[in-house]
C-alpha cells in the first residue's frame, strides 16, 4: 500500500460495511475486499511481485496490520 492512511481506509471500510468479506486464512486472519485502495502483492516464491491488488489480510484485533494479498484468495 501507498501508506498508514490507506491501512486505516481498509480497516474503516471493513467496519463501515463498504469492504467486501470474502472470508479466513487457516490461521484465523480475515481476508476482505475493497476497491477503494489499491494494494500491491509480493510474493517472490510464487513468482508475484508487486502484484496490483484490492484484496486485504487483516491480522490482529488491537493493533491490526493491513497485508495486501492475491487478488485471486479464496477460501480455502
């Protein structure tokens, strides 16, 4: 992501209804949808880098982190 600011719009849309849920990781991590920022995937082992993506892993509860992730996740 460009900074903290589109972290917080994430984690605002998760909370306002404006972000899409599209479900868990097997750790637990909600996974959500939102068009209004623009995430870039790196994963070097599966051969992405800077992947441009809307899709979000959100980790954590009290000082949550916003990860951007393929923009092809599905629930497993």
């Amino acid at each position: 992501m460009e900074s903290m600011d589109d972290a917080q719009k994430v984690l605002d849309a998760m909370h306002s209804g404006d972000a899409n849920i599209l479900g868990r990781t097997k750790q637990g991590h909600l996974v959500v949808e939102y068009d209004g920022v623009t995430g870039f995937n790196n994963n070097p082992v599966a051969g992405f880098t800077d992947q441009s993506t809307n899709v979000f892993m959100i980790k954590g509860t009290a000082k949550p982190s916003v990860v951007p992730t393929s923009p092809t996740w599905k629930q497993q």
